[in-house]
C-alpha cells in the first residue's frame, strides 16, 4: 500500500498495487556453467525483500518511510536492498519496479 503526498503536499488516497520487479545485473566473466549469476537466486532475493513489503504501508516501512513513497524511491529501494548480493561475479546496475500495466520506473546508481 502506498500514498504519494503530492505538490501541495496533500497526500492521495491510500491504495495498493501488484509490483513487478526487474534487477539488471552485468559483469565481465561467466562461470564454467555459462551463467553470470543465477536466476534462481535473483529472483529469491527479490521475493525476499517484497515479502518484507506485502500488505504494510510503505510509508510506515524503514528505508521509505522518511521519502514519498513513488515508484522511483521503491525502486531504489529493492536496488539498496540487493547492492553488493552478486559480487563478485555480477554487479547490479539498476532495478527497475511496474506500478501499473506500462507504467514502469527505474533506479541506477
């Protein structure tokens, strides 16, 4: 659940979304079994940080709570939560995060 406070600072109703969640990771050398790092893994980890997410108010969560609460700042968000996790095979270039069907945004460091 989130709500932007918006220009004049009056927040917006309190309404949920169903995320969707990228992480771009690149590096320079493959393993032996041909993979950078495994999906398997990847997609863990992110369901691990939107486990800590689902059903609370993002405003109320550490790490959001002191920002609006937009589709950039979550992103930045599961980004902070996943930096350093692939090293040193692959490094997290950016995560990006769906609120809505086409409305996607991104977070790169």
């Amino acid at each position: 659940k989130h709500q932007l406070r918006m220009g004049g600072g009056e927040p917006e109703p309190l309404h949920e979304h169903e995320w969707r969640v990228r992480a771009e990771l690149e590096g320079g050398k493959l393993g032996s079994d041909g993979l950078l790092v495994d999906f398997v893994k990847v997609k863990k980890l992110l369901a691990e940080i939107a486990d800590k997410l689902k059903g609370k108010n993002l405003s109320e969560v550490a790490g959001l709570a002191d920002k609006n609460a937009s589709a950039e700042n979550v992103a930045g968000y599961f980004y902070e939560q996943l930096e350093g996790r692939f090293e040193p095979k692959g490094r997290l270039v950016g995560v990006s995060v769906q609120e809505a069907a086409g409305c996607w945004a991104s977070y790169r460091a």
